[in-house]
C-alpha cells in the first residue's frame, strides 16, 4: 500500500485550530443554543459531534445539496497517473471514494477516465442519494452505498483486496483522530497490495486555517 498526500500535516496545532473553532462556533448566536443543549448530556464535544455525525452530515446535504463543493477537476492534473488504465491490464480500474459526498470527486473522474470504475461510500443517506440522482450516474460505472468507515466493515460491501486506488479527500479532519487507525485498517482489507491512497486534507498554515483565524479575530472584536 503506497499513501500519496496532497496536502497534509497534523500536529498539536491541528487540535488546537479546531479547538479555537469550537469556542467560535460556542459563541455564535445561532449555534449557540444547540452548543448548550449539547454540553449538557456531553461534556466532551468531540464526543458528541462523533455520535451524531451522521444526522449532522445528512442534514449538511440535505440544506446544501450538490450546490456546497465544488467539482475537483484539478484531480486529473495533481493525480491523473493513478486513475489512467494500465496498457499491460485487461482489468478495470477500481477507486473507491471514502467520503463521496455529493460526488464532486467521482463525476469528473468518471468522465475523464471512461474505463474506471467507482465504488463511492458516505455516510449520509442524502449524500448517497444525491449521487444515485446526479445526471451522470450509472451503475455499470458507480456503485454508491452507505457506510460508516468508522465502524462498518467494507468487506460487506467491496471484495477483498479488489480496489486499486482509494481516495481520502478532506475525510480524515472530519472524524476524530482515534478513529483515524481503524479507518485505515478499514480501507486496507479491499485495497490490492499494490494499490494507492491518496490522502489529500487540511495543512497547518493553509488558506483554510488563516481563513478561520481570521474570522475568529473579527468574532473577538466584534468587527
């Protein structure tokens, strides 16, 4: 298993950036409420955003749709060698998305790579159903399904060591990073021997990061 990172670093300042981002999303008025209500039965945040993630992440698709991210098409560009056919192979290319979303990722791959296929997973039921409505979906070229990376087994889902490539995009930072092991363990019983993770997430002193201490320094002054 070969892991292609993008853009990545976590450290203690990961922890620290999203713990400033709690304490702005606590004093925000209309956040707020839901915050107190939460701290009441979960003194741990942390805790409680990972239990409920899946009604936070399909009510997220359910107000924002397909219309929140963009399409990654930059992703032929940063990664086009390892979508591309094999010339020397007979077989079709498998990826699997972890964390499909609404399927940014997976429509532009598809149209660009004419023979890969998708195996393309999410946790949320709206997610999955909003690629299963996308105009481009076809199931002889995607098979989208729900599933939990975290606690759900992917050999329920995708045959032992049949999938070539496995993308993590922007998934890792959105689960908590004990879980982040068991992912990995998850993933790696249907990736070939041979086959390639590509991990692109956030960065310490990326755009995303200043972005956000920005708005915390305007949240603080009241600008």
């Amino acid at each position: 298993m070969t892991v292609v990172p993008l853009a990545i670093a976590v450290d203690l300042r990961y922890r620290r950036w999203r713990h400033q981002f709690s304490l702005f999303i606590s004093h925000d008025p209309w956040f707020r409420p839901m915050v107190i209500q939460a701290a009441g039965k979960y003194p741990n945040l942390a805790e409680y955003y990972q239990k409920n993630a899946t009604k936070f992440w399909d009510n997220f698709y359910k107000r924002h749709k397909n219309k929140f991210f963009k399409d990654r098409h930059y992703l032929e560009k940063d990664w086009g060698q390892y979508f591309s056919d094999d010339a020397n192979s007979a077989n079709v290319k498998v990826l699997l998305e972890v964390g499909c979303g609404a399927g940014n990722t997976i429509f532009p791959l598809i149209a660009a790579y004419p023979e890969l296929y998708v195996q393309a997973c999410d946790i949320s039921p709206h997610a999955v159903a909003l690629v299963k409505s996308h105009a481009e979906f076809k199931e002889d070229r995607v098979n989208a399904f729900l599933c939990d990376v975290t606690v759900d087994n992917l050999l329920e889902k995708i045959n032992p060591s049949s999938v070539d490539v496995i993308t993590l995009i922007f998934m890792l930072s959105a689960v908590s990073p004990h879980k982040m092991p068991s992912i990995l363990q998850n993933i790696k019983r249907v990736l070939k021997p041979d086959g390639y993770v590509l991990l692109r997430d956030y960065a310490i002193g990326d755009f995303a990061q200043l972005a956000c201490t920005f708005l915390l320094l305007l949240h603080a002054f009241n600008l």
